[in-house]
C-alpha cells in the first residue's frame, strides 16, 4: 500500500475512534475521555490531509 493511501486510511480510522470516545465521554460524563476523543479526531484529519499531500507530491 502506497504511503499515501496508508494515511489516508489510518486517518479516518483515528477520526472514527476519536468520535466514539468523545461521544463515550459525553456519555458517561468523562471530560479525560472526551478530550482524549477530541484530540484523536484531531490528529485524524491531520493524519489524513497529509495523506492527501502525499497523493499529491506523488510520494
């Protein structure tokens, strides 16, 4: 699998987790929990943008 393509996925996955642990958070009223959701979804989208920098540079 290309680089790219392996962060692209990787990075929606993380998106994913991080979204059911915030929503888990949310849910039993767990702030740790829900910033530790927050932050994955955040490093997510940034895993897969650069992904999609990669596709572009053609690396």
């Amino acid at each position: 699998m290309k680089s790219s393509t392996r962060d692209k996925a990787e990075g929606m996955f993380h998106q994913v987790k991080g979204k059911i642990k915030q929503t888990a958070g949310d849910l039993t009223d767990n702030p740790k929990l829900e910033a530790e959701g927050a932050g994955e979804k955040i490093a997510g989208k940034a895993q897969e943008k650069m992904g999609q920098v990669k596709k572009v540079w053609g690396k």
